[in-house]
C-alpha cells in the first residue's frame, strides 16, 4: 500500500505516537509492567515448554513444569536474602557499634577542617534525623499500598506467563494479520530474531549473575570481608540495571563494609575488587556473553533505563534494555520507521553524513567496525 501523506505529516504522526504510547505506559503500567515481564520470561521458559512437548508431554504439564522452575528459583533467591538479613540482625549490636566510631571519627575530622563543633553537629544530626522520621511516617501508609502491589504483580505473573504460553499461537495469528501477505517472511524473520536475542539476553544475565557473585563473593570470602556473598549478590543483582546499577552497588557495598568493620582497609578493598570483577565482567566475559547480541548505543540504554524507572520503578529499569531491543529489530525491518533502528543502534558510519551525502539515506552503510548487514 503506497504512503500518500506527506513527510510532515508522517513525522507528526510519529512523535504523536511516541508521545501517546509512553502516556499509556504511565498511566496504565500497574497493568503492562507485570504483562511485558510476563512476556520476556514466556519467551525464556519457550525451549524447556518445546522441550517437554517433544517428549510428548501433555501442553498443560509442560507450561505448569517451566513455571514451577521459575517460582523455585526465586523462592531460593528469597530464601538467601532472608537468611543474610538474619545474620544483619543478628549482628545489629556490633553495627551499631561500629557506625558510632566512624561517625566519632568523621566528627572529629569535621571539626578540625570546620569552625562547626560536636555540640553544632549533633543538633545538626539530630534535626535531619527528625526529618527523616517524619518522611517515614508520612511514607508508611504508602509502603503498605507498595507492598500489596507487589504481591499482585508476583501473583499475576504466573497466571499471565500461562495464558501467553497457552494461546501463543493465537498470539502469532494476530501479529501477522497486521501485515501484507508479502510482508510475511520479513515478520516471521523480526520473531525469530526477537526471541532468540531475548533469550540470548536473559539467559545471559542469569550467568552474568551467578559468575559475578561467585567472583566478588567468593574473592572478598578469602580475603575475609564480613557479608561477603551478601555483597556479591546485591551486586549482581543491581549490575543488570545498565550504568546506573553498579554505582549504586558499589555504594551499598561500601556501607555494608563499613557497618562490619571499624577500619578503611576493608572498604578499599571491597571496592578493588567490584573494580577487578567489573572490568573482566565488561571488557571479557560479558561480551561474549550478551554484548554481541544486543547494539544499542550507551546514550539511548542510559535514557531507556531513567525513562523505564520514571515510568514504572525498579522493574522498568531492568527491562528497559531488552525493550529498546526488541524496538530496535522492528524499527529496522520497517521501512518507515528504519530511522529510529539508526538511531537506537551504535552503528557508526565510517564518515560523518555532513560530508558523505550516501550516509543520509536509508540503506546499509559502511561503519567504522565493519559493514552494517541489519
């Protein structure tokens, strides 16, 4: 069918869409957030349910087995964190004795770079700690609603991982009437590329997390840093929220190290380490794992992460990236829309398109590490 509007209009049409499409985000995503979950793990759980179908087991059983494998995995995942924050309170007496000194300590070093003294810090101390009692009062009715929200997404996603396994095929249906029937093979080729990158992707940050936890829990174990597998998991955890998650890890990571020590050198070392581990995680292991499967480029997977927390929390930041992906291999089959896949993509052309007036269009380009084939 041939476009007879006019580019404006198209352009206008598309960053109406855009601007529509991130509104229904916000105001709908206590309903698509735990749906778009859903969706990435049925994609993940697909090779154990054809698995099981292969060996002739009946298609109920074979979405029920994979879910039940999901819900042990985090039951496990729960279980460590209980148990580590045990040991926390267990060891709440020699915390608490240990911030006091480093808090005596950075008062006294607070008072010989300052003219403030012990008496102005403490009511300086105790003032924002009032301020902090008071937001934690106003926030608590609010915790509560949080709280019951979770256990509505962790009780819908079951339901929904089996409802999209049972009826993918309807799914599948309803996608392909979208398009021209010449259009077919090029959307049958943008879902075989989809699930395996997200498999790929997900997969990959399975193994990305359980060799990172064992690396930086096991290394800070022998050198004797307290709550070490507690620190290498929060870590790992966190080091999937591109960017941004490893700053925060490593500053929960030197608290952690600092309420379990009365001295600097642990806090140093903890951090050689995240270091150590972080570099061979990004520059050897990781690429080898994920990094080649998913091109977007470090300023759109920055962007995707705040945007997808603004959105909808912490959830949205871990599966930012994997959205921006799958965007990624739409845009670049569909010819309206192949300028955004440029855009989202760190395929860079070999010249700057202000000098080489071939880079403008929308075709293949020679890039700066080869040819780009998407």
């Amino acid at each position: 069918m041939t476009n007879n509007f006019p580019l404006t209009v198209r352009r206008s049409i598309e960053l109406l869409g855009l601007m529509a499409l991130v509104t229904v985000m916000v105001v709908a995503k206590d309903i698509i957030m735990p749906m778009l979950m859903a969706f990435f793990i049925s994609i993940m759980l697909l090779p154990v349910y054809r698995f099981l179908k292969r060996k002739k087991v009946p298609e109920t059983l074979s979405i029920i087995l994979p879910i039940l494998l999901v819900a042990l995995f985090v039951a496990l995942v729960v279980w460590f964190f209980s148990n580590q924050i045990g040991m926390l309170v267990q060891d709440f007496p020699q915390i608490k004795a240990n911030v006091t000194q480093h808090i005596n300590s950075l008062s006294e070093w607070v008072s010989r770079i300052t003219h403030y003294d012990d008496k102005q810090q403490k009511a300086f101390i105790q003032g924002k700690s009032d301020d902090l009692m008071n937001m934690g009062t106003s926030l608590a009715g609010g915790a509560a609603v949080t709280l019951s929200g979770i256990f509505v997404f962790i009780g819908l996603l079951p339901i929904y991982i089996y409802l999209m396994l049972f009826y993918k095929d309807i799914l599948l249906r309803f996608i392909f009437m979208w398009f021209r029937t010449d259009d077919h093979a090029k959307v049958k080729d943008a879902i075989y590329e989809t699930e395996s990158i997200i498999k790929s992707y997900l997969i990959g940050l399975l193994i990305q997390i359980t060799y990172m936890t064992i690396l930086l829990g096991g290394i800070l174990m022998l050198i004797g840093i307290k709550h070490a597998l507690l620190i290498g998991v929060i870590f790992a955890i966190l080091n999937l929220i591109p960017y941004v998650g490893a700053l925060i890890g490593n500053l929960i990571g030197v608290l952690l190290t600092l309420t379990s020590s009365q001295e600097l050198w642990p806090v140093i070392t903890v951090l050689g380490v995240i270091a150590f581990v972080q570099f061979l995680d990004n520059n050897i292991l990781m690429p080898r794992i994920v990094g080649s499967k998913v091109k977007i480029n470090a300023l759109f997977a920055i962007l995707g992460v705040f945007i997808g927390g603004s959105i909808a929390g912490v959830s949205g930041m871990f599966l930012a990236l994997p959205i921006v992906a799958v965007l990624k291999i739409i845009f670049d089959r569909t010819e309206s829309f192949k300028q955004w896949g440029v855009l989202l993509g760190d395929e860079r052309p070999s010249r700057s398109p202000m000098t080489f007036p071939a880079f403008r269009k929308k075709k293949p380009v020679e890039t700066k590490t080869g040819t780009d084939k998407s």
